[in-house]
C-alpha cells in the first residue's frame, strides 16, 4: 500500500525532453501564451511510449515473466482494461495494459492469457491506479484480477471540484499533456491489434501515475485525503451490480409503448435479439437497433393472433444484414407476444415498486409535508456542495437524501441524521459534513409545516 502523506516514486518527477516525444505545433505555441503575451504550460503531444511499444503478452510464460517484472518494480501500479463494447456481446476486456516505476508498461492479451490470477496475487499490496475503476474492475475480475487498494484519478477530480473529468482532459489540464483519442471507440478485440491502437492504449498509463502524484497533493491542499480514502474503499469492496429487473425496459423509446401487448412484443424481441447477439458475440444492437424494436412494438398495436404473419418487412432496420437473416425468430418472437394470456403480460408501469419512498414527483400532491423537506435537504446539500466545490451527487448519493426527507428519524439529530445516511450506504464523511446542515434544514422544514398561533 501507498502512503499518501509521501507521494510513491512515479516513472518520472516530471516530462523529460529525451524520454517523452514532444510534438510542438503552431496551436501548442498559442496554447504556450494563453493567447495574450502571458506565459502559460506547453502542451505536449504524448504520441510514442517512451521506451518504445513492448510487445503484447499472449503466452503463460511471458505472463509470469511480466507479473515478476511489476512485482519488482517500485511505487503504484497503473492500470487500464480495453473493451469491444458496441461490438461485442458483454464487457470483457481484450487488453490489458500496466506500468510500474522499474518494470516500464506491460500489455497483456487476456483472450490469450485469461487467467491473471498470479498478477492478482504479486500486487495484492500494491496500490492500483485506475481512471473510472468502476468501469474496469468488472471486466478486470473476470481474468481474475481484483486490486485491493485503490486511486481512481476520475473520482479524484470529482471531488476536487474539475469540471470536467476524462482522462485526456485532466492530463492536459493538470500535467500539460495530451492524447490522441481516437481509437477510444475502437473495436479492441480484433486480432491482431494494430500498432496505433497499442501505442494508443500504451499511453493511456504512461502519465497515469504522474497524474495520481498531482492529485494526492490537491486532495490533501483542500483536506480531501481521508475523503478519497473512503470512496477508493469503498469503490474497491463494491460488490458485483445485481442483474437489472427486466433489462428489456431500457430499451430506448419504449416510453411511446403505451399498452402491455405491445410491451410483449417489446420484451419477446429483446430477448430474441440478446440470445442472438449473445450467441454470435455480438452487441445487440448490431444485431437490430432499439428503434426497430419499439417501430414494430407500435405497429403490433392492437393486432390480435389471427392478425396473420407479423409485417416486419414493413421496418426497413429488419432488412439489415444482421438483421435478415434471424426473420424468422423475429416473426415467432413477435407471435409468441400475441397470444400470450392477459395474465402473462408485462404491467405497463413496471414490476413491484422497489423499497423506498415513491418518485419524488409525486410527493407535493400525496405526501406535502414530504415535498418540503426534500425541498430544503436538497437546498441544504446544494449550497455545502458548492462551498466544498464537488458535484452534489459526490457530496451525498441522491437515493439518501430522499429516502431521508421521505423518513427523517426521531429525533432529526446530527447524531440520528449521520446514522441513517450512513446504512443508506454513505461514507463517514459524508454522514460527518452533512449532517448538521441536514438537520437544520428538517428542522426548518417542520418549523414551516407548523400551524400559525
């Protein structure tokens, strides 16, 4: 583990002209005066790894050979997963990349090495340092990697108030130097890889640790520290996110499927087009679009068993070439939603309400007393939110701050107030900043609610 009161030895203490390529253009030396005479940072195009692209791992004994590497290595661990996601069915990742001070990067195929078990086990002590970890860690602990002890440099700069937290922007912010992003939606799971590409997910944990250095001291500036402490924590013991009830209901547009045999059809195409996709690793939407989906929903509007063959070839989306091919489980899928029996029907508002309190847009008219306090917690939450400078949504998850205005303990205390904020699933401290506000906020709310004497 890292300490952060004494920044861990990065790759480098700063740019050094011989190890990183600067590309200066015309708009860098602009970017260099701000545009008005005044001296300012040069931004330098990171644009080759500094020790020049390694080779991609995709044997057992280069593996061992790597994790060996790292664990000799010193300081934080940077880490990055790419994805296929928009061409391939799932999460997984189809590379790997890691840089330790010592060890240089490392790119690792897991299609190829699918066990990373043993990395897991030489960094279990070691800080990771990732960018959006809850995006990674899913696909990370499926090759069976689970860093322990955590710095997510995109949560860091929520709390530190950036406006804007995507990697590139922050490193260009922060250090002064820039990435191409243009192979940010590629497909990763191609074989082989280009070489752009891997140079591409090579830089992307070149600088990595650098930034993380840069945002421990800016964290402990505003006394952050034991903020990130938490929320690292706790980002790092998550559990895996439950399947979604019904997944079919996000399908996009479904809004304007106002009847539940409709709904049906909706439901029955989704699922046929995720058995498809699944079976041809592909992503769903490759497969057919959401917007086919709810057109032929709408268009089953009131048709009846006997209404014949389903008129699919009316949907010009069915005439894709992925699509085509599946007509015919498409036409059953849409068939099987006609004659099933009212009973079996998908309610047009949804499955059983979930634990909580309703939608909040619902409380001035049954729940006014309700309406209000949520009205000044929210007020309360919005005004510490900006005097600590972070996002609201950083401040306090906004799944706890209605659950409270919905049933304030008795008696509304900071004592109380921090309690329940914290077995709603907050973080000490954030039950500690914000429950004294919170409490006068519930108590002026009462106060209102009071009848005039």
């Amino acid at each position: 583990m890292t300490d952060w009161d004494e920044a861990a030895p990065g790759d480098v203490g700063g740019p050094a002209e011989d190890t990183l390529v600067e590309d200066k253009t015309a708009e860098d030396e602009i970017a260099a005066d701000g545009g008005d005479g005044a001296p300012d940072r040069v931004v330098i195009d990171l644009t080759e790894p500094r020790e020049g692209l390694p080779p991609v791992i995709a044997a057992p004994d280069d593996l061992a050979a790597a994790v060996a590497r790292l664990a000799a290595g010193t300081g934080p661990l940077a880490v990055d997963a790419e994805r296929a996601s928009g061409y391939r069915y799932g999460q997984r990742a189809y590379l790997v990349q890691l840089r330790r001070a010592g060890a240089g990067t490392v790119l690792i195929d897991p299609i190829e090495c699918p066990d990373l078990s043993g990395l897991d086990a030489a960094m279990a002590e070691v800080e990771t340092v990732l960018h959006a970890a809850s995006q990674d860690l899913p696909c990370l602990a499926e090759v069976g990697y689970r860093p322990r002890h955590l710095f997510d440099t995109e949560l860091a700069g929520r709390l530190l108030g950036y406006p804007r937290v995507a990697l590139g922007t922050m490193l260009e912010e922060i250090l002064g130097f820039r990435l191409a992003k243009e192979h940010s939606a590629a497909d990763w799971s191609v074989r082989p890889l280009p070489a752009e590409m891997l140079k591409y997910a090579a830089l992307d944990v070149e600088v990595l640790t650098e930034l993380r250095d840069a945002l421990v001291d800016q964290l402990a500036d505003q006394g952050k520290t034991e903020w990130a402490r938490q929320e690292f924590a706790a980002v790092a013991a998550a559990p895996p996110a439950p399947p979604r009830p019904d997944p079919w209901r996000r399908t996009s547009g479904i809004h304007k499927v106002r009847t539940r045999r409709a709904l049906a059809v909706v439901r029955e195409l989704w699922q046929t087009r995720d058995e498809i996709a699944r079976e041809a690793d592909l992503s769903p939407r490759r497969i057919l679009t959401d917007q086919a989906i709810i057109d032929a929903a709408r268009a089953e509007a009131g048709k009846t068993p006997q209404a014949g063959r389903p008129q699919l070839d009316r949907i010009s989306a069915f005439h894709a070439r992925n699509a085509r091919k599946h007509s015919a489980r498409w036409a059953a899928a849409v068939i099987r939603a006609r004659e099933l029996p009212d009973s079996e029907l998908p309610d047009v508002a949804g499955p059983g309400a979930a634990p909580g309190p309703p939608p909040a847009h619902r409380w001035a008219e049954r729940e006014p007393a309700a309406a209000a306090r949520l009205t000044a917690v929210r007020d309360a939450i919005g005004a510490l939110a900006t005097a600590y400078g972070l996002p609201v949504e950083n401040l306090i998850a906004p799944d706890a701050i209605r659950r409270l205005a919905w049933e304030p303990p008795a008696p509304a205390t900071p004592e109380t107030i921090a309690a329940t904020l914290i077995g709603y699933g907050a973080r000490p401290w954030q039950g500690e900043l914000t429950a004294a506000p919170l409490a006068e906020a519930l108590a002026a709310a009462a106060a209102a609610a009071e009848p005039a004497t």
